[in-house]
C-alpha cells in the first residue's frame, strides 16, 4: 500500500499533494473566515500573493545565493523544476508580502491568523504525505510491527506520524469552540504543531545534529512550542489586545 | 485558573527539554548505501560504450555526477548539452560525471548515434542487467546523484536538471 503511494507520487509527482492541500485548505479557510471577521476575499489574496511571493522568493534567493552559476546560465532562473528553490528565502519573501498585504488592506493581525489556521493545518498535512512520496524526513532504524522498509531499512514510519499527527491537530483547530480571543486558536494549533513536532523528532534520522547530540528540529521545535505558550499566555490574560497591540 | 496554567505550561516546556535530552543521539550512526541524499552511494562496477570500466568507489576523492538516463527519454536529451558543458568546465577541479544508461530498457544501438549527435566526451556506461537502476531505486528518468568527496550522496535531482542548478550543486560540492 505503502509503496503504492510512494510510486504513485515519486517526485516530483508529490507536488500534486502539495498543491490539492493547498486548494482544500484555502477553501476550508475562506468558509470559516466571517467566523474571524476576515473577509473571504480578503484571505484568498492574502493566501495567493502570500503564495505567488513564496515561490519567486525562493527562486531568486536561491538564484542570488549561487550567482556564479546563474551568471553563466541565466534563463535557468525561469526553468520549472524545484531544486533550484530555497524554502527559507521564500518563507521569508511570503511573510514580507503578506506582513505588508496585510497592513495595507488593515487586516487585524490575529484575527488573520487564526482565519489562516485550517489552510496550515490541511498543508501539515500534505507535508507529512509528500515527506512519505519522496521518502524524505525518514525515521530512525526500528523493530516494529509498523516499520516500513525504506533506504534499506526498516524504519519508523515518522512521515506517517507526522501525517497523523496533522490530521489530529487539523480534526482538533477544525471542531474548536470559537476562542474568546483572536489569536488563541492559532496559537492552540502553532503550540500542538511544535508539540508533536518535538516529539516526533526523537524518531527520525534524517536532522542535523547539533553539538553532534540534539537534533536541530527538536530544539526549534521547542523554541516554537515556548513562544506559542508565552503568547497563548500573553493574550489570554489581556497582556495583547485584540488589533495586536500591546 | 491563571497560575495553574501558567504552571502546566511551564511544566510542558520542562517536559520538551526532558524529552531533547532523552533522545539526544549517543553514537554516530552508521548508514548503509542507499540511493537518498546523506547516505553513501551504493557502489557499481560497470562497462563504458568504449569498453573501459568504471567502478563508483575507485573515484572517491573526486566530485562523482551520477546521472541515469535513455535515448527515448525527451528531458534526458534536453540536459545532455549541460552536462557536456558541466564535464568540460569543471573536470580539470575534480568532478566526474558518470552518465549510466538503463541499457535495460533502452536500444544499445541507439547509444553510439546519440553520443555522437551531442558531441559528449564523458563516460556513457552500460546498465545493461539494470543493477544500477535496481540499487538507486531508479522511479523516473533522469535521475541526478551528485555525490561528494566522501563517497555521500549530497543531492537527487528527479527529473531534468538545468544548467544553473547544475553548475551550483556542483560548484557546492567542488569548494
């Protein structure tokens, strides 16, 4: 089954995972934005330049940082294939396109984010199973009833867990009670992403270690988990008004 | 309710610090060749069309481009002038690009002319039994390897690589 999937979306096919999730978790968010007073609209632009900003970032972060080749080859800034991409500086270019988007059209931090909790929730998702298609983010050699053999080994299926694991966080952020507060239901889902994210580190094999110990994700994780905590923390107690400020 | 739960929080965030320090890695992990970036290459020994032959492991110390392709496979023509050009500029630094053929499901007699068409003056060699395909779990055509110094796969390109990004993973590898 397991390896029928993997067939089935052998990269670069595991990009049509990427992008259904995308499609599902934009609808699921604009049926929900009026209960965060966002208009739909409004979170659609927000998702598509937010998108659009993501993938030229990335490009031509990647395109800058290895300008020796791209001097010499140019038009490859315009092939289609997602190698030449680096996920940080499009992270980066998305947050910067939606941080001005946002204020532009007065968009009210919080009440944003927690409109923008099930398009997350549903990518986490997609993440996990593209991570499974490519046989990326592989588990630590197990003996385990569940192990799936992969890379010549049997392993945890730690791309499994982290599928389940978001489908559990999105079931939980999609059945919430609306929060007294505007941000609480973001923070509910960043503090259990971070969680499960902590906890699944200890599985997998594939980090980068650091201080040759400590597995870099699980120590970011934790830096995660804590910031969501203290906000969670900040804004129930009316520490953080509800435009975000302070 | 505040301080209860400022507590339980807090007791989380002692709980992940516990859980980093149970998990840290003890030994360094030993990986056996596999065909995923960070493990080391799965070795072969194979024939080239000129009849020299080529084993993955005797070019350890040098830049090894493994790349799987066959004559009928449209994006594997598309990266062939790239590559010759990759081969010519970066050999004298120490790479090698090794371009297998999937022999077993390609012509052997559409080889020479399609060599000969793109001018390429790398080793071409022969999978003829598919061992090759069979140990790099070969799904689609191209596939790109670019393995270190060290033996370790760096980077897989599944499908065409450009030049650019051809030069750059190169370039990375040769610093």
């Amino acid at each position: 089954m397991i390896e029928l999937f993997r067939s089935l979306f052998t990269p670069p096919r595991h990009l049509i995972l990427l992008v259904a999730a995308v499609w599902l978790g934009q609808s699921l968010a604009e049926k929900r934005a009026a209960r965060h007073q966002v208009s739909a609209e409004a979170l659609g632009n927000l998702i598509f330049y937010g998108l659009a900003a993501y993938l030229l970032g990335g490009r031509l972060y990647y395109a800058l940082s290895h300008l020796t080749a791209y001097l010499k080859s140019p038009l490859s800034l315009f092939e289609l294939g997602v190698s030449s991409f680096d996920p940080l500086g499009g992270g980066a270019a998305a947050l910067l396109t939606l941080l001005v988007y946002g204020r532009r059209q007065k968009l009210a931090l919080w009440n944003t984010l927690d409109a923008l909790t099930p398009f997350l929730a549903i990518l986490a998702i997609a993440l996990g199973l593209s991570h499974l298609a490519a046989g990326s983010a592989y588990g630590l050699p197990a003996d385990l009833p569940w192990a799936i053999s992969l890379w010549n080994a049997e392993r945890h299926p730690t791309q499994l867990y982290e599928a389940l694991a978001a489908l559990l966080t999105f079931g939980l952020a999609w059945t919430l009670k609306p929060a007294p507060r505007p941000g609480l239901l973001f923070l509910t889902f960043a503090a259990l992403t971070a969680g499960w994210q902590l906890f699944l580190g200890a599985f997998r094999a594939d980090d980068v270690l650091w201080l040759g110990r400590f597995p870099q994700g699980q120590v970011l994780a934790w830096i995660a988990l804590a910031i969501s905590l203290w906000l969670y923390e900040r804004i129930n107690s009316g520490d953080i008004h509800e435009n975000g400020n302070r | 309710m505040q301080p209860t739960r400022r507590l339980f929080f807090l007791a989380i965030l002692a709980a992940g610090l516990a859980w980093i320090g149970i998990s840290a890695r003890t030994g360094a992990s030993n990986l056996s060749a596999a065909p995923q970036a960070g493990f080391p290459a799965p070795d072969f020994s194979l024939q080239s069309v000129d009849g020299k032959t080529y084993t993955l492991s005797n070019l350890r110390g040098q830049v090894v481009l493994v790349n799987l392709w066959a004559t009928w496979c449209p994006p594997c023509r598309a990266e062939m002038p790239a590559m010759q050009k990759a081969h010519e500029e970066y050999q004298a630094q120490g790479l090698v690009v090794l371009a297998v053929n999937a022999t077993v499901q390609d012509e052997r007699s559409a080889i020479a002319p399609f060599l000969t068409e793109y001018g390429l003056t790398f080793p071409v060699l022969l999978d003829e039994t598919g061992q090759v395909s069979s140990a790099y779990q070969l799904r689609s055509l191209p596939s790109s390897f670019f393995i270190d110094r060290q033996g370790l796969i760096r980077y897989v390109v599944n499908g065409p690589v450009s030049e650019a990004l051809l030069y750059a993973r190169i370039e990375e590898l040769l610093k």
